[in-house]
C-alpha cells in the first residue's frame, strides 16, 4: 500500500498533516484537501477547544492514548502539523482511510 500524502515518517514517529474545519455539525474525517486530510470538529477555535477535540479524535480514531499526539505546528491556523508516536506509517494510514 502506498502512503497517502498527508502523512510522513520523521524520526520514529508519523507526522499528520491537517487541514481542521471547526464548528462543524459533527466530527468526521473529510478526505483530502491537496495534501493535507481534512477532519471536521464540532469544537469552536476559541480557547484551544478545536485543538482538544482533533487531539480527542485521533485518539479515538488510531487508538491511541492522548499523550502519544502531539500538535507540533498550527495552534491558531486551521493548517496543523500532528506528530503521532507509537504506531507504524502503515497502521496510521489504514486506520485513517
């Protein structure tokens, strides 16, 4: 399986990219938007609230605990950078797609 556009090996962790839509009806991925994977909150981007609930989400969706995603780029833009550590390249690309 080829690795989807949004997502990169970086020093033993995944990087995510992430193009955040908040207050949105309900959260949801939303496919691609160029290169980055649009995801959907319903969270406002007042106070981190829509930062928390991507963190939230991905940790659903990947299975991880909230400690292993880290939001590295894009506190303030709808633009993020997601650092995922333990889990593979191959396994953050099934569980997303």
């Amino acid at each position: 399986m080829s690795c989807p556009v949004f997502l990169r090996a970086q020093a033993g962790a995944v990087m995510l990219a992430l193009k955040v839509q908040p207050r949105a009806s309900r959260s949801e991925l939303a496919g691609l938007l160029g290169s980055e994977l649009k995801l959907k909150v319903t969270a406002p981007p007042v106070d981190s609230a829509a930062n928390e609930a991507v963190i939230v989400f991905l940790a659903a969706q990947l299975g991880l605990p909230r400690r292993q995603i880290t939001l590295v780029r894009g506190q303030t833009s709808p633009h993020k950078t997601i650092r995922l550590d333990g889990i593979t390249l191959e396994e953050a690309a099934r569980r997303l797609t």
